[in-house]
C-alpha cells in the first residue's frame, strides 16, 4: 500500500509541476501590447476621399474562415475547437472571398482574420484579402496573440497558437493607422490564453477639407459574464468617439459589437438557456453620432450546432454594423444574407456621403 500510495504521490507532482510549468511559461510569454500602437500600412492605394462622394463600408466578421454553415464552437454550447480539416477551411475562406468581390466596397473592415493558428490550419488569411484587393491598403492589428490555447480539453481538438486580429482594406490612401488597446482584462491565469481586445484606427485625407475621416475597425468583448470588460469597452469608444466629435472629423466606426444595438433588443429575444448578446443602452451615443444598422436580417448566429434554420435551438443576434458622425450622410444600408454558409455572421454593407 505505502509503495502504491509513493507511485500515486510522484504522478501527482509531476503533473503539478508540469501544469505549473507550462502555466508560467503562458505567463512570460504572454501578448502585452502597449495603450497605443502605431501600425504598419502596405500602402497600394493612390487616391484620396472627397467630400460628396458615395463610399461603400463593408464590416465582416470572417470567423477565421473556420465557423461555416458546418460548425459548432464549444463556447458557445457546442463540441468542437477548430474545423475538422484544412480542406473545410479553404472552402470557406473561398466563399469568403466570393462574398467580399461580389459585394464591392471602397473600405473592408474585417474581425477574426488569422494571420497563423492551428485552429485554421495556418493559412495566412492577412495574405489571402490583400491578393485579392491588390488596389488597397492594408492595415492590421492583433485582437489575439496567444503562443498556445490550451482549450478545449482534447488530445486533437484543442485551439494551440493563434496569431488572429482585425484587418482594414481600403482603395484610399491612408494618412496613419494605430491599434487602441481596450482597457479591461480577464484576470489571472485565465487572461494569458485570452483575447486582448482592440480597434484599429486609421485616418484618411479627405481633398478640400482641413478634417480627416477617420475609420474605427473594432471586435468587441464577448462571453463576459459580468459586464465589466463591455463597460470598460464601450467607455473608451465614447471618450474617443466625443474627442473626434470636437475635432469635427468624419468618423465611421464599424465590427462586431458583440452586443445587441438599442433598436435590435426585441427582434430576436434570447432563448432560455442559450448565450445572451446583452444590449447596448440606448443612450450610449454621445451628441453628433448616429447608429449604421439594418434590423431586418440577423448578423451573427449562436455556434451551439450546425446551423439549422427551423431548428427550435438556432438563436439569432444583430451584433454588427456601424455608429456614424453626423456630418455624414447615410445613403443606404442592409445585411447581406448568405445563411451563415462561410461564417457565424453576415456581412453588413453601407453607402455613405461625407457632407
């Protein structure tokens, strides 16, 4: 028994001391961006915006090309941590890209685009939407930079390194772009595997006016179970949304809000049991702004399951879209519905003037 007893004693301080290490190791390596980055632009595009002018926004959550029509996601009630295969991924990444060029827009504001995870096979999405807008700029910023996710728990499933962000492409000439980090954080050890949540911001020239446009690519915080993170969040975004306001620039901010917009709140009510968007207050918007949303179509869908339209279990969010200055006009705006075929959301497409 005493013999035993040693044998069960020593597994369980190698596996201590293993975890432990392998716990400090997250923690030396981990991802810790600075309040304020500066950006590096690979700059192809060659003209600059103007007033009076139509300009179409694309926001698009691509879901790392990972969260098709097929799939699940365990944190959201589903099993799965990554597509089954590399060949399911090109399939979506494909359809992606099928999206983007069919709907044509001057700027693309992209969320979840992985420059190199396990959880896509490693193809390099950041590469992939330059080549095929080889005519804009392109900026991006990491949204989660993480040496290894240890989740979920499985020998072959689990998430592993990711390198992943948002991704800004426009045919305009870009002045400057910086990564905002947002301030809030999940604490300790949970933190070091996590996302570091940020916008990216880039200001664009605009011929015959001494303002600057200037356009917000943004990926809010999601599963945070007491709302402090979204605060916090939604607190910078408004110090910096009055700021620009008092500069008297055109600003157009656009993503995935992970929140439910005020006049969304009723038209998919959360079903008991399943993950609640929580709504975004009605007077969030400070004096010169105004909402860029279309409530007619869902943006984004719950990954419990494959998606399964008549199912009593798929739930529906309007998450996605933009807060505009009120010095630009909105022309039109509407979300493309694709049926979730390529990603958990839907792109949401928007023409605008800048007055």
């Amino acid at each position: 028994m005493k013999k035993l007893f040693k044998i069960i004693f020593k597994v369980l301080v190698t596996v201590i001391i293993l975890v432990g290490g392998f716990v400090g190791y997250l923690t030396i390596t981990e991802y810790k961006p600075e309040p304020i980055e500066t950006i590096s632009i690979e700059q192809n595009a060659t003209i600059n915006v103007a007033l009076n002018q139509n300009i179409t926004f694309m926001t698009f959550n691509t879901g790392y090309a990972g969260l098709g029509e097929n799939e699940d996601f365990v944190m959201d009630g589903g099993k799965k941590g990554r597509p089954d295969s590399k060949t399911v991924v090109e399939g979506y990444l494909s359809g992606i890209e099928g999206l983007i060029t069919t709907h044509s827009a001057d700027v693309y504001l992209l969320q979840e685009v992985d420059l190199k995870a396990r959880r896509s096979y490693n193809i390099n999405q950041v590469e992939h939407y330059k080549s095929l807008l080889p005519n804009y700029h392109s900026t991006f910023a990491y949204n989660f930079n993480a040496v290894f996710v240890p989740f979920p728990l499985s020998l072959t499933d689990y998430i592993g390194p990711v390198k992943s962000g948002i991704q800004t492409l426009a045919k305009f000439e870009v002045e400057s772009s910086e990564r905002h980090q947002f301030p809030g954080e999940f604490s300790w050890p949970l933190r070091v595997a996590n996302l570091k949540r940020a916008m990216m911001v880039n200001t664009y020239t605009i011929t015959g006016s001494s303002k600057k446009l200037v356009v917000v690519n943004l990926h809010m915080s999601a599963y945070d179970g007491d709302g402090s993170l979204r605060a916090q969040e939604m607190g910078y975004l408004k110090t910096f949304m009055e700021t620009q306001i008092a500069l008297g620039n055109y600003v157009v901010i656009g993503g995935d809000f992970n929140q439910t917009f005020p006049t969304a709140v009723d038209v998919y009510p959360t079903k008991p049991g399943l993950y609640q968007a929580y709504p975004i207050e009605s007077t969030f918007l400070p004096a010169g702004y105004q909402w860029g949303i279309d409530i007619t179509d869902p943006t984004c869908r719950l990954l419990n399951q494959p998606y399964e339209p008549s199912s009593d279990l798929t739930q529906y969010y309007i998450i996605d879209g933009f807060i505009v200055s009120s010095n630009i006009t909105i022309g039109s705006i509407s979300v493309i519905q694709d049926d979730f075929k390529y990603s958990d959301h839907n792109p949401v497409v928007m023409t605008v003037t800048l007055n």
